[in-house]
C-alpha cells in the first residue's frame, strides 16, 4: 500500500510530496514524489513516525477516575489503548508504581499494581498499540521488592525506574510546598500532612533500601532492560545513579543535574505537558528551556499525551535542528532508549508505525498507523479508503 503526497519527517531531513510504500508493516519503500493509485493522499500532511512514550502515568486515571470508583484493569487498559492511539502514540510504556504512601495509594498497591502489569501482558496482542510495562520502583518501599523481583523474572516487566519521593529532596525538595500540597490533595488538615511527612522521611532510614535497591538493579540489568533514574536534584545524584547502571534521567529537576545527564551521557527525559505548557506544574525545571540549552533528549506523555504534537512543535522553535530534533525526541530517540531499533523512524526496514499531523493553529492528529494498519482515524484522511484499508 502506498502512502502518498505527504510531507515526511525523515531521520535527516522533510520531504514534501512524498511517499511511502508499506508491505506486510514494515515501510518498503520511499519515494521524493508523488506515485499514482495510492492508498492514501495526505493533502500534503505531515507523516512522523509514531510516538514511542516510555513514560504514562494515565492507566491509573482509567482504572480509578476518582477515588471511591474503581473500574475493571481489562476495561480500562483498553480505554487507555484508544486514547494513546488517538494521541498518535505507538508504543507505550505504562509507569506503574508499587508506592502505597503516594496521593494515588489505593492503586498502586502491590496487589492493584501486579494485575496491572499482567492485564497489559496478557492483553498484549488484543490492542491497537505496543503496549509494554514500565515498572516505577519507590526505594524506600523496600516491601514491594520481592514481588517487583517476581514480575522481573517473569518477562513482565519491559523497563524500570528507580524513584525516591523522599520530602526534602528531588521532586519535593520544598517541605513547605508538599506539606500544602498533600493537605490540599488528600484534603487532610495540616497536622495530618505534617505526620505523613515525618512518616515519608523516617522511611528513608530503613537500611535494607540500600541492598533491595541493588537487588532490583541487578536483575534489571540481567534481563537487559533499560534502566532509568527519576527526578534528580543534582549532578551529585546523576552520578550516583549512574554508577550503578542508570541510562536514562527521567524528569531532572534542577539544571546543573540535566547538565550532569548530558555530560555522562545519558538520555534526559522530560514529559511533553511540560514542554507545552511552558513549565513544570512542580515548578522545577522547564522541557523548554532544556530543549533550548540542549539538554533533552527525549519527551514523555507523562500524565497527558495529547501534548505531544503541540509540545513537538513548541521544541522544534527552541532546539537546535528544529523540527527534525523536535519529532526525534517522541519517537528515534526514545525507541533507542529503550532498547528499540525497529522503529522511531520513516526509514526502509522499521515498523510502518505512524502518525499524519494537520499542522495548523491546533496542531491536529488525522490518523494513525501500526504496522500499517489504521488504528486512528478522524475521518478526514480519505475515510472511505481508511475504513476499506
């Protein structure tokens, strides 16, 4: 099937009115030109590769969309798979976490947390999108790590994140800040938050967090998946995190610990909402103004993927290479990461995972595709030919 008359976001340039043929969902062949009887015309839409999202917190939302109301796991992975598909994401990491001290305790349990991990297993080839498992490991909750360590030896688990939500440091370096913040989320009075932070940091003093951590670590390591760190406050704290096997910082804090990735050469993450917004809703470091001093390498949907496209082009005014960074850092760049080579980009020989984007003043996702197979479409994108195809 071809693909025809859209402008391509290449691995090293865009091409206008091109096309692209696909055979059995991997991308055969591409064309500087128009080619007649295609599939598709993209009116001269742009077509990227599809979003490759290492980090989305949203499976919590579905399954929980208020406290007191929790849905089936099966029910809301698959709400979950069509608004990932929608948002033109392709394959997705789901950030689940073993951390009941969180705001979002009532799912993330161990229980909650490992069905979690087995329903997208098990629901795996029934989706629209490559739906993988990335387990958020909350150190100080030495308790979750045996059945961390199961799930691990069992193939469920695709990539893991070591997080340390510790008051006083990383995320929440202002006590003052998480102390209003937990009263006004849990809508507890101030004394209680105050109990829930002295709770938080008496944990930290636990001394088997030191060796569960290297435990956890290890078998990551093992079984060859990608290892990443998750809000670092310092260079100090980078360099402790890559020495022992970290590749990836997802969400730096401070500038001088996104300079430290980069100077150690690890992948920065930062999530697209971020990047949209101008600012990060913790007040820590803006996506944009690491983009602009080149430091990110890779956007995440963190809690909303629909900011991919709009943050896509808010980077590409800011970052040096311009849209062509921009576009790589939702898909190249994050697939490689992770460990993926055979997809992230319109090259002969990768996955046919991709998305046609109205570039406008709101940017629009048209349709969809993977492994050439329509998984979204608006109905503007020839919507005869789409249901047909």
């Amino acid at each position: 099937m071809w693909l025809s008359n859209f402008t391509l976001v290449l691995p090293g340039e865009v091409v206008d009115q091109g096309s692209v043929r696909i055979e059995d969902g991997v991308i055969a062949e591409i064309r500087p030109e128009l080619v007649e009887a295609a599939t598709f015309d993209g009116g001269g839409r742009l077509l990227m590769p599809g979003f490759v999202d290492l980090h989305g917190d949203m499976i919590e939302r579905e399954i929980a969309p208020r406290p007191n109301a929790t849905m089936p796991i099966d029910f809301g992975i698959h709400e979950l798979d069509k608004k990932l598909a929608a948002a033109g994401v392709t394959t997705a990491y789901a950030a689940v976490s073993f951390a009941t001290e969180s705001v979002y305790g009532h799912v993330r349990s161990l229980e909650t947390t490992s069905a979690v991990i087995k329903g997208i297993n098990s629901l795996r080839d029934h989706l629209l999108i490559d739906h993988r498992v990335h387990a958020r490991y909350e150190i100080t909750n030495v308790g979750a790590a045996p059945t961390l360590e199961r799930l691990l030896e069992d193939g469920f688990v695709d990539m893991v994140s070591l997080t340390d939500h510790t008051p006083g440091q990383g995320q929440y370096n202002n006590i003052e800040s998480y102390i209003l913040s937990m009263s006004e989320r849990r809508g507890i009075t101030r004394e209680a938050a105050e109990e829930v932070l002295a709770r938080r940091i008496a944990m930290r003093q636990d001394p088997a967090i030191e060796h569960k951590l290297r435990d956890i670590v290890g078998l990551s390591l093992k079984h060859r998946l990608s290892l990443a760190s998750h809000d670092d406050d310092s260079a100090e704290k980078v360099a402790e995190m890559f020495d022992l096997g970290v590749t990836i910082s997802e969400f730096p804090v401070t500038l001088p610990a996104a300079e430290e990735a980069r100077r150690r050469g690890l992948w920065t993450l930062m999530g697209a909402p971020n990047a949209l917004r101008g600012q990060s809703m913790s007040g820590n470091l803006s996506a944009l103004d690491a983009a602009g001093a080149g430091l990110l390498g890779i956007i995440a949907a963190d809690y909303h993927p629909a900011a991919f496209v709009p943050a896509i082009f808010k980077i590409a005014d800011v970052v040096n290479g311009g849209l062509l960074a921009a576009v790589a850092m939702a898909t190249a760049n994050a697939a490689r990461a992770a460990g993926l080579t055979d997809r992230g980009e319109i090259a002969v020989g990768q996955k046919a995972d991709l998305v046609a984007v109205e570039h406008g003043a709101v940017h629009r996702i048209r349709a969809t595709f993977r492994n050439g197979r329509v998984v979204y479409s608006d109905g503007t994108l020839h919507p005869l030919m789409v249901m047909a195809a």
